[in-house]
C-alpha cells in the first residue's frame, strides 16, 4: 500500500484533522505526478479509475461544466476524503461559480460534507454563517440551513488527537547503489534508469536531473 493509502485508512477511523493535514500534504507530491483534467469525457473517465491519486485533479476541474452538481454527488460515491474537504472550504470562501449557479452548486458541497464530516471545515462554515443574509445571498435558504446543521453537527464532533507518524527515510545511498547496479545490468532498461533518476532529484543529486533530460 501507498503512503497515501495507509493515511487515507487511518484517517477514516476517527476523521482526526492531523491526519487530514498530513494527506494533503502527501498528496500534493502525489497529484504532481497526475497530468491536469481537460474536459468532461476526461472528468469521467478519471473519475471511472477510482484511483485515490487522482482525487485533486477531479476536485481541481469539478465546478467546471453544467454537470458540476454531478459531479460532487458522483464525488460523494467515492470513500470519504479529507481533500474533498480542503476544497470545499476554498469554494465557501471564494464561490468558483457565478451568482445564478450558487444555489445548486452549493446544495452538492453542502451533500459533499455531509459525506466527508471534515471537522477542519468547521472555521470557514462558522464564518460564512456568522452574517445570514450573506450566507443566504451566497448559497441560498436551503443551502444556508442545511450548511448551518452541517456546522452543527461538525461542533459536536471531537475526534481523538493523534500523532502523525511519517515513515521512516530509507538509507538513500544503499538504494541508489542498488539502483546504479540493476541500470550496469540492465542498460537497456529505461523504467530502471527512470526510477534512480527520480530518487537522485529527491536528493538533490544533479545527475537525477540530467537523467531526466536523456530520457
């Protein structure tokens, strides 16, 4: 299992907001490597992989469209997220759509936390809520009450504290070493050379970087 993968499973088990912290973090290494979403069909056909790896690029393109609403009740299928969260707190505080696509859109994010429970969404809801006819103007009555109970129901929630535990750095050079050794084996080999490029950027090694270039 991926870094990403075992975080996403303790995370789960009691929503801790350290956790959820310490996922977006490996994730943004993680989409890095996830070339960007274009489109519906791309929309769909990434989200059909339900691959953990490529929830930021679904979430980066999902109020694109007339199928935006859709498309967060599709997102709402999928396991809980913390990330799912992270981008819910940044389309309440800066709407990604225009003010007559406010309500629908925000009944799906309000459905959307509703499924993720992402106790670090609680701030940002609390000030949206603070001025009422803002919040109303913004997302609308339907949407107000039931971001409101949302809220709420997020206050009472107290997941336990836990301490994140990153793993443990490998000895580089024993891996490189071995790496060097597979590449004078096997020359011809690209995925091999592709892999000790990778670990020697990592390391701030310029021959990484010249690796990547010839390949």
């Amino acid at each position: 299992m991926s870094e990403l993968t075992d975080l996403l499973a303790a995370w789960r088990k009691n929503r801790a907001p350290e956790l959820a912290d310490e996922i977006d973090r490996v994730s943004a290494a993680t989409t890095a490597k996830e070339k960007p979403l274009k489109g519906k069909a791309d929309w769909w056909a990434a989200f059909e992989t339900k691959r953990p790896e490529i929830l930021e690029r679904l979430l980066e393109l999902a109020p694109s469209g007339l199928d935006r609403a859709e498309r967060l009740d599709a997102l709402c299928k999928l396991p809980a997220d913390p990330r799912m969260g992270t981008f819910a707190r940044k389309w309440i505080e800066v709407p990604p759509v225009v003010a007559k696509s406010r309500a629908p859109f925000f009944g799906a994010v309000a459905r959307l936390l509703d499924h993720v429970r992402d106790v670090r969404v609680l701030p940002t809801l609390e000030v949206l809520l603070a001025d009422r006819a803002e919040a109303m103007r913004k997302c609308g009555l339907v949407n107000f009450k039931l971001l409101r109970a949302h809220a709420e129901a997020l206050a009472k929630e107290k997941p336990k504290p836990v301490t994140v535990t990153k793993p443990a750095k490998k000895k580089a050079g024993a891996d490189a070493a071995e790496l060097f050794a597979q590449v004078y084996a096997n020359p011809a080999d690209d995925g091999v050379r592709a892999v000790l490029a990778d670990l020697l950027t990592e390391q701030g090694d310029p021959r990484g970087e010249h690796m990547n270039l010839q390949l």
